[in-house]
C-alpha cells in the first residue's frame, strides 16, 4: 500500500521541518514502512518501530495523519506523517500487522 501526503520532522513539532501534500509518500509493507519525501527517504523496519498513533494536528481535519515513535537514532524523533486519507492510511497499516494507538 502506498500514499501520497505530508511529512513533519524533526526534534519537536516546533522545531521540524515540514513537506506539504503532494510532496511526501509513504509505502506499508509487513516488515517495514518507507516514508520519501524532498526532505530525506527514512525506512523503519517493524522492530524499529515502538509505536504508531493517531495524530491531529493545529489544522484540525487537514492535520489528520500518524505519529511514529521509534529507535532509530540518526532519525529525529518527531516524524508525523498525513494525508487527507488519514483512515484509509490507519486501517492499511493496522492490516500489515501494526497496532496503531
């Protein structure tokens, strides 16, 4: 399954930096999830992942995405991806075997 939408990284939502819909995608598979965008191409591999969870953002329904925390160190903690099929994107992720908070 794969994607198009939005990405936001960086240490904290304040301080990340932000790829805009149609600019970043991101494709689910059973062992990992790929997110590629013009601000870097960042591949978790399930064990690397420690949570998915909902996310609304400031903007309300345009803000609607996930939230990934994960282990990677070279990669900010903040990654928030979104896409105006925010349901659609959940209920992929939840069939590759993810638990999404």
């Amino acid at each position: 399954f794969r994607i198009r939408g939005g990405i936001r990284v960086g240490r904290s939502y304040w301080s990340a930096s932000n790829a805009t819909w149609p600019l970043a995608k991101i494709e689910v598979f059973k062992e990992k999830l790929i997110i590629t965008s013009a601000l870097a191409i960042i591949e978790f591999k399930k064990e690397e992942i420690v949570s998915i969870g909902k996310y609304q953002g400031l903007l309300g329904f345009l803000g609607r995405g996930i939230k990934i925390k994960h282990t990677k160190s070279r990669i900010p903690p903040f990654i928030v991806f979104w896409s105006f099929s925010s349901k659609k994107l959940i209920d992929e992720i939840k069939k590759a075997g993810y638990k999404v908070k």
